[in-house]
C-alpha cells in the first residue's frame, strides 16, 4: 500500500515487491577530489562529510569504499563494512594536484564491479574537470554496470556538467552553497541509495 507503479501511464494493479539477499546489499564507492583548490576548509568539510557516512552506514547491509582523484585516481580504502578502517582511510587524506574527475569515477566503477547488490558513486568536486574528453564513455562505462552517480558540487564548479554526469546514470545532483553543507547532502544522498526497492509486475 506505501507504492503505486505506472508503467506507460497504465497503472500497474498486481506487483510485489522482491525481497532478497542480493537487492539489501548496498555498496557505495565515495569518490572525493583531494586537488589542490581543496586544500584547507574545503578539504577539512569533505572528510567530516565522508565520516558522517560511514557514522550512518548499516555493516550489515552497507559496504563503502573511499576513493580520492587529482591528476590521477587512488584507492585509499577497498570495499568493506569496517568503519574503523573507512575513518582511518578518510583521515589520512592530503590534498594536491589537479581534477581528474573521470579518473576517479573510473577507480569507483573498477572497485564496485564483480560484487552483488545495489552499486552508486557519491560523486564530490570543488572544481572543473581537466579531463572533459573522458566523460562521455566513463558514463558509458557506468551506465552499462547499472552504476547510478550522485554528484555534489560545490564552488566553482559546472553545475550543467555535473547534472548530466547524474541524470545520465540514474542519479542526482546537488549543489552546496558551501563546504559546511556537506555533511547534510552526503547523508541525504544516503537515504536516497539505501531507500531501492525491487519489483516485479507483469505488463
């Protein structure tokens, strides 16, 4: 009764929704510009906005990766459920160089792959992309794993840019009037990843 599905603007009258091992999993892979321009306050804000995800994570159902990019990407904690292991990984964080932001979407992708569940990218710049050639087939890369992007931006940074990396790959974007907002979106975005539901109907 919490759900009414329209398919080509029929009404669906018999669904149900599955319940299974593989659709309760969560994986979330973090992906953070650590470039120069974030250096300082910027930088200092996206950590406690990383943390506070992994202070809201279930390790029962969740698994998160952190992954950092500039002029190259880096995986600076694996795929796990270990909270202690992600805040260890996402302190030691430094900043330098510059946006590669489809060098860390790709890192994302590498990390989520081969593992069952539900897979999204919590996408974070300040900043332009260096490397603009590159998206189109990084989305395409995301789009065939079924990997939806949530992108936050904050700064001076291509708010156009961002919304097409998201609505191209089933996720969404926000813009943060400042650093001091990130914790709040990183949350929210949270919600929105873990709240999937899987249902079946015949048409």
């Amino acid at each position: 009764e919490d759900f009414e599905l329209i398919d080509t603007q029929y009404q669906i009258q018999d669904f149900q929704i599955i319940d299974s091992e593989e659709n309760s999993q969560i994986n979330i892979a973090v992906v953070m510009d650590n470039s120069g321009s974030m250096s300082g306050t910027p930088l200092d804000d996206a950590k406690l906005a990383a943390e506070a995800c992994i202070d809201h994570m279930d390790p029962a159902t969740q698994k998160l990766a952190v992954i950092t990019y500039s002029d190259s990407a880096n995986v600076d904690v694996g795929l796990t459920s270990a909270q202690a292991t992600l805040t260890s990984g996402v302190r030691e964080i430094q900043s330098a160089g510059g946006t590669n932001i489809s060098a860390g979407l790709r890192a994302g992708l590498e990390t989520l792959s081969d593992v069952s569940g539900t897979h999204a990218i919590i996408l974070l710049t300040d900043g332009q992309d260096g490397n603009p050639d590159e998206m189109d087939e990084t989305i395409q890369k995301a789009q065939q794993a079924g990997v939806a992007i949530y992108a936050v931006g904050f700064g001076d940074v291509n708010s156009e840019y961002m919304s097409n990396i998201a609505q191209s790959t089933g996720g969404k974007f926000i813009y943060a009037a400042n650093s001091t907002e990130l914790s709040d979106i990183y949350i929210t975005l949270q919600k929105y990843i873990v709240n999937n539901y899987c249902f079946e109907y015949t048409v």
